[in-house]
C-alpha cells in the first residue's frame, strides 16, 4: 500500500465520520424542505449538523452554511461581498492565493472591480501592513487573506492584518480567509482574528468530499451567486447532502476536539522527515517560513531538490509507493509552475523543481520512515546512473 503524504489536497476519511455518514444514509431521509416526517427528519439532521458546526468554531448557528466544497464557499464570500457593495468598492487579496480565490478575482478585475494583488516575501508572507496601504489607497468591499497556505504551509499574520484594517476610514472593508487548511491544525478562533467571513471544506480533515462551509458573521450582507429554492437562508439555494453535511458536521468536531494533541504529533513528524530528507538529498532546500517557525503549519513540508521536475518526480515516487505532489492538487495538470513559488521569487525553472509533502490524521512514524527510504532510494538509483 502507498503511503500517503498529500493530506493538504485530501484526506482519508475518518472511520467514525464513514459511520456517521452511512448512518444517515440507511435512514433513507427525506427532502430537509418537505413537510412530511422523513422531511422533517432530515431537516433536523441538517440543523444539528449546523449546531455542531457553529459550537466547533465558538459562532452562531445562523452564520453558518452549508456549500459544495470551500470553493463554493470562496466564490460565494468574494462574489457575494462586492455583488451586494458599491459599484466603485474593490477586493485586496494576495498573489499567493488558492486559485479558488484568485480565479474570482480575475473575473472582478474583468467586470470592472478594482482588484490589488499585494506581494509576499521570500517566505511566502505578506506585510499587513502592505495590505492595509492597499485597501486604503481606493474604496474597498473586501480583503480576502488565505489563513494557511497550501502549498508552502507558510501563516500570514491575520490579526495584524485585522488591525491595520481597523484603522481605515468607516465603512471599513469586509475581511474574509480561505481558512481550509488552518481548521483542525491550528487553534481558530475567527471573531479574534477580526475575521468576518471564512471558508472550509470537509474533506481536508478527514470529512466526505462535496461539503464546504462558509461562515458570515452577523451583519455581513451578501449577494446570493445562485437563486432557486430559498435553502440556506436563500444564500445557496438547493437540495442540501444530508448525509454529507452530518458526516462534515462530526469531521469538523472531531477536528476541534483533536486539534491540540493532532498538531503537536504532526509538527514532530514533520521535523523528523525534514531532518532526513536535508540528511539524504544533496542541496534540497526548504521553501516557506523556517521549520521552527510559528508562521508555518505543522504538517506541511514544500521543498526543491535542484535538478529535479517536480511533477515527474510526483510520478516517480508514486510508483515508488509514495504520494506527495507538486504544488496544490487543483493545478496538478498545469504545466506552469507554481504561481505560489513565483510569487515568493524563484525563477520559473526554481518554481518547477517545487515538492509538497502534507501530513494528516492517519499519518503514523512508519510512513515517515517509509517515505525516507522511498526518497533514499530514489535518488541513490539516480546518482547511481
């Protein structure tokens, strides 16, 4: 069986979620809108669900809906936010988003929004203060700032960055995070970062896949992508996935609960595969924050091995028996380089040479040491030839 280092683009689903899921499923609920029982059974399965969600993140249950996955959710935050804003009011995102956030943003700079991409740094980084000159230098709806990078791991400063927007000028802008990887890795407390929207998805920590979360704090208002049958507070209209929602509903409480003991075993594993792989490969460099720094994951590793095509080496180790990938999995099949490492200043032929190795729940020491000795052999054979 492989081992499976790429929990940053998906994760196994957790036994006990299986279970809830197939649970719900055998009940052979009803429509959550119809009126008769296995309706309304089914919409109590959908507001416990959302209950169990909103005690997990410390918000209230009405903030919270349920989409197809975070993209739905990104797409409906940055969308919904400058749809239901003043013509005039533009987005401040940065350049090292998930496409999920900058594929919407290029299509508000093509409908005419003003959109500013703020740079990073060499860690992959942005300067909230940069982001605060750049929602201050023209009307803003939204300031959209990833909680977790999924490629490099590396943690912009989201409180600070709340701050500097907090000085600006009322109406201050909306502040929204892609937090998919943050959940369940790190302590989120939303209302603390100053956050007003946020996104998730169910399948990142050991969730069914096609469940995302948007939160919206009280407040916000946001303009509806789809229209149809008035689910979800008629903010995302249609049938909701019972099953799939109370499988995500118990993945995110599982998460929450766990997260504490999760990241401080996750941060040792990752310590220790960094440790050899520096040991073994010749020249391979740590791409992010340092391995010891508080802006980095703990389960994600994003390196170069110099010499090296980063999705070809994806194949070799994967017929190896080692997973990992090149950049986030929803680019996999691009045959540009990270927009990510770009960003962060390496050449095209450098951003090529980029590797992610993502930890998870299911990941013990023996994959790490399997990964280890999949990559030494690798690359003995290479040097061999």
């Amino acid at each position: 069986m492989s081992v499976h280092l790429d929990h940053n683009s998906t994760t196994p689903m957790r036994p006990e979620v299986r279970k809830r899921w197939l649970e719900v499923v055998d009940e052979k609920l009803g429509n959550p809108s119809s009126l008769h029982a296995s309706g309304r059974r089914a919409r109590a399965t959908v507001d416990d669900a959302r209950a169990c969600v909103a005690a997990a993140l410390g918000v209230h249950e009405e903030e919270i809906f349920f989409t197809s996955g975070a993209t739905e959710a990104n797409n409906l935050a940055l969308f919904g936010v400058l749809e239901a804003a003043a013509a005039e009011r533009g987005l401040v995102t940065t350049s090292v988003e998930h496409s999920s956030v900058l594929g919407p943003a290029k299509e508000l700079a093509q409908c005419g929004r003003r959109v500013t991409l703020v740079p990073v740094d060499k860690e992959g980084l942005p300067e909230p203060a940069a982001v605060g000159r750049a929602a201050a230098e023209s009307p803003v709806a939204l300031v959209s700032v990833t909680a977790a990078n999924n490629e490099t791991g590396a943690l912009p400063d989201l409180a600070a960055v709340a701050e500097a927007l907090a000085r600006l000028p009322r109406p201050r802008p909306r502040f929204h995070a892609d937090a998919v990887q943050a959940l369940g890795r790190l302590p989120l407390r939303l209302q603390e970062l100053g956050l007003d929207l946020a996104s998730f998805s169910a399948h990142k920590l050991g969730g069914p896949p096609g469940v995302g979360v948007l939160w919206r704090a009280r407040g916000v208002t946001l303009a509806p992508r789809f229209h149809g049958g008035g689910q979800e507070l008629d903010l995302r209209p249609g049938t909701e996935n019972v099953p799939g929602i109370a499988a995500a509903a118990l993945a995110i409480e599982l998460a929450v609960r766990e997260q504490p003991a999760l990241t401080q075993r996750l941060a040792r594993l990752t310590r220790g595969l960094w440790e050899g792989l520096s040991a073994s490969l010749p020249g391979v460099r740590l791409l992010g924050p340092p391995i010891e720094s508080s802006r980095r994951l703990p389960n994600t590793l994003c390196v170069r091995v110099p010499g090296t095509d980063g999705k070809v080496l994806v194949t070799r180790l994967d017929l190896a028996g080692l997973e990992v990938s090149a950049g986030s999995a929803c680019a996999s099949g691009a045959l540009e380089p990270s927009h990510v490492l770009l960003a962060m200043g390496l050449t095209r032929d450098e951003a090529r040479s980029g590797l992610r190795l993502s930890l998870g729940w299911s990941t013990t020491t023996e994959d790490c040491k399997r990964a280890l000795a999949v990559f030494h052999a690798e690359f003995s054979a290479s040097r061999a030839t």
